[in-house]
C-alpha cells in the first residue's frame, strides 16, 4: 500500500490522502479537498483515481469531490447516512464494508459517529495497520462536536473502537492540529513528559513531512485516550467542583472535551 499524505497549506490544516495499489496503481483519495494536488500528485505517480471518500460530510472534506470525479470520473463514497447530504454519492458505506483499492490494499470502514453522526474512518488490513481517521482521532486530541456531532458518541467510539485498535496502528487524521493539542494535555496533565518532549520536537515540524503518529504514542500522550490518569482526574476536579465522588471514564471524557471546546 502506498499513502500519499498531502498538506493542503490552508487556514483549516487539512490533510488529504492518496492510497494506491503497488501493483496496479489504482488509487482511492480521502478527503481531496485540495483537488490540484491530489490530482497533480497522481499524476506525477502514475496513479489512476478510481474512487473518492468522504470521511465526513462537512465542506473542508468535501469541497474538492466534483473536480476530482471529473477529472477521473472515479465514484463516490460516504457513509450511508450521509447520503442526500454529500451530492453525488455511488456507495454508501457501513460498518464492516471493506473497500478494495486495486489488487492489494484493503481497507475495512469503522462507523465512527461523535464528531459527526454521519462519519467513516478506514482501517487498512495488512502487517502494520493504518488508520484514516479524518475529524475523529487527531494528533493529541479529539474531534470537536460543534457541527452535528454527539459528545457522548465520540466518547463511545474512542473507548469501544479507537482505544481497542493494535497499538502499532499508524494514525493519519485530517487536520494538522498536534501542537494545540499537545499543549491542551500538557495544561490538563502537566507533568507527561512524553507530551513535553513532542511539543519540542513537532514545534515549527514542516507540514509537508509531518510526524506519523502510533496508536501507541496516543495513548501516551493523547488527553482523551489518558482517562485513568490520576492528574487529569484531580485537575477536572479543581475545575468542576460539583463532579460526583466516584467519576466514570465517560464522564472524564465528556469534561475534557467540554474544555477543550473553549481552551
């Protein structure tokens, strides 16, 4: 499999992805919002686009769909829900929908609603596994729910399928947003100094060639996948006072988000 991950350079710091077949060159794009560049860079690598997805339906996901299909005149993909709400949809998708990209790259859907109800993230089958996670898991963080989304179902998604991934599963989210992120944790969790250490190392990173993170590494500095931490706990506790004696995962979970929304 071959992952194109591309900076869009615009003021959302979106990433787009190409994902090609090495054996046959045929190529799904995720999100090509910026439709010159993938179109270019296919071009440039001899890629045949034969499908488009759409992680989500929200503009900055969606805005290059029609130059790209037509230029290609590849199909549409989205989740089932979002169909009559992204123009031109060939396939809905659904949980467990495996979508073949040429002769060897597979890729399962996870329905993975909170930051939308209407949202798909790709896990590629293979060694070393690779998620496409779009507005769902970032770097450090978590997707807001200002937009149709549900906090209490991004909770769900990150304990019951994201938290339960192998943790050498590459992370490809759709936003560059580590630093604030890492800062985020960092306000929430003062003393990780796995999250310290990467501040240093991702400040001023160049967007073209950024870090790939591990499912691995989230979990050690990623504020939403750190729930049990006994720091973050009594830092919610000296902000919301009126928190029950006994705080569940997903109240925590609920908390941080609730702050991060304005942080």
């Amino acid at each position: 499999m071959i992952i194109k991950q591309i900076w869009t350079g615009n003021a959302y710091r979106n990433f787009n992805y190409i994902i090609a077949c090495r054996e046959t060159g045929e190529a799904l794009a995720i999100d090509p919002l910026d439709h010159q560049k993938c179109l270019h860079i296919s071009k440039t690598e001899g890629f045949e686009i034969k499908q488009v997805l759409n992680t989500h339906e929200h503009g900055d996901h969606t805005g290059g769909n029609t130059q790209v299909i037509a230029a290609t005149g590849a199909k549409l993909l989205a989740h089932a829900n979002a169909i009559g709400v992204i123009d031109g949809i060939s396939q809905g998708l659904k949980a467990r929908d495996v979508i073949k990209v040429g002769k060897s790259v597979e890729l399962e859907c996870l329905d993975t609603p909170g930051h939308t109800m209407s949202h798909i993230c790709l896990l590629s089958h293979g060694d070393i596994p690779a998620l496409f996670c779009g507005d769902t898991l970032f770097n450090a963080g978590a997707g807001n729910c200002h937009s149709g989304g549900h906090p209490e179902e991004l909770y769900h998604t990150f304990s019951r399928q994201l938290a339960t991934l192998p943790d050498n599963t590459l992370v490809y989210p759709g936003h560059d947003y580590i630093s604030n992120n890492l800062e985020f944790t960092l306000d929430r969790e003062p003393n990780n100094s796995a999250a310290e250490n990467l501040l240093q190392q991702v400040k001023g990173q160049n967007p073209e060639e950024p870090l790939v993170s591990t499912l691995s590494l989230e979990k050690e500095i990623n504020t939403f996948l750190r729930l049990h931490n006994p720091t973050i706990r009594e830092k919610l506790r000296s902000t919301f006072p009126n928190l029950p004696k006994e705080l569940d995962d997903k109240t925590v979970f609920l908390k941080l988000r609730e702050l991060r929304n304005n942080w």
